[in-house]
C-alpha cells in the first residue's frame, strides 16, 4: 500500500481526525457502519473522528479504539494509536498515513482502453453471428434457364431447366426434382389449353424458401 505523503500533517490532532473523516466518506461509510462493524460505541468514534482523543477511556482502551478505527480505515493504526498515549505533545509524521489505493489517470486510461476493446470483440462476435445466421437462414441460390417469362407456345410439353445451389432441395408443381452434383436440374413438364402455371421452389435445410413462377399460355 503507497505512502501518504502529499504533505506534512502538523501537530494538530483534529486535522488526522478529519483526515480519517475524509477517508471514511471516500469509501461511502458512515460511522454506524463502523460502529456495527466494529462493535465500538458510536460515541467513541465520534470523539475520534473530532480529535478530542483525550476525552476516551484512557491507557489500553483509547490505544484500542483508536487503532481499531484506524485499521479500519487503511490506516498506520498501530502508529496512531501511540500518538494517541500522549494528547499533550503529539507529533504527527509526513508518513504517518497509509493512503488507500488511488486510481491514477494512468489506470482510468488503461481501464477504458480494455472496455473498448471488449466492446470491439463484443461488436465483432455480433456481427459474425449475423453473417452467419445470414448465410444459414438465406434462400437458397436458384438459377431458372428456361422456360422464359410469359411466354406464348403451342407445345403441350416444356422442359423446365436450371441451376441449383448445392445441397438444396427442388420441387416443380409440388413434385420433388433431383438435381446432379453440379446443381443442375431438368424436367419435362405436361401443360394443358390456356394459361399453365409452374411454381418451381427450392430450399436448404434450415434456410427460407426460394420460390420462382413462370406463366405459360398454350395456344390452341
């Protein structure tokens, strides 16, 4: 634990006293905090805390409180409670305090570069797990080559051809189709008078369905 040594205490007793206020209220304590859990009377500390050292019990009871307090706090209790034997003449070293751990600009810096930085891995696990699900959850690539839009023929037969992504599945009219190792896929689909609807649908296995649909007039 560093020394506190900003500046020479002098021999006054209340400025230790409010150097132990100032600590206690640093650390958000009040004096019944101390007083439970220490188990000293609430009206000893505040003698402490008022540097009316010689208004304690004296001898072996008021070196007692006073270093209980003191350790308490993060101090030199032992030191203090010496100091304590004598409130005539007491002399207050510049080392008389252990100062409670400071938290340097250097370390506010360094605290906040390594929350930045967990924010950055944070932020890019996020975005690789969008990328991800992206890819997992897309439809799957579907290629249709033929037969073109709107079209108009007299045939009562059409192939129906294209490309697949691989390891999707492929149904025309409710039909499932295979496709080669490729992706490629063909099938020769009958057609009636008038206007024939072919709904060609392709999906992965957890991905959402791709759907293309071609309208053909059959002309008499």
């Amino acid at each position: 634990m560093s020394i506190f040594s900003a500046k020479k205490i002098s021999d006054d007793a209340e400025l230790v006293a409010s150097e132990l206020v100032r600590v206690r209220q640093e650390k958000g304590l009040t004096l019944e905090n101390a007083t439970q859990a220490l188990g000293l009377k609430a009206e000893y500390l505040l003698l402490i805390e008022k540097g009316a050292w010689s208004e304690l019990p004296p001898g072996v009871y008021r070196r007692n409180y006073i270093k209980i307090y003191a350790d308490w706090l993060g101090f030199d209790g032992a030191a203090l409670a010496r100091l304590g034997e004598d409130q005539g003449g007491v002399k207050f070293s510049g080392r008389l305090f252990h100062r409670p751990y400071v938290r340097t600009a250097a370390w506010e810096i360094s605290r906040l570069l390594k929350i930045a930085l967990l924010a950055v891995l944070i932020l890019a696990c996020f975005i690789y797990l969008g990328f991800y699900l992206e890819t997992v959850f897309a439809p799957p690539r579907l290629e249709l080559i033929s037969p073109a839009e709107n079209l108009v023929i007299a045939s009562r037969t059409i192939i129906v051809a294209g490309r697949l992504e691989p390891e999707a599945t492929l149904s025309i009219n409710g039909e499932a189709v295979l496709a080669d190792q490729e992706g490629n896929f063909q099938k020769e689909i009958s057609l009636k008078s008038g206007v024939n609807t072919i709904t060609i649908k392709a999906r992965k296995k957890f991905g959402r369905e791709q759907v293309v649909v071609r309208k053909i007039l059959v002309e008499n």
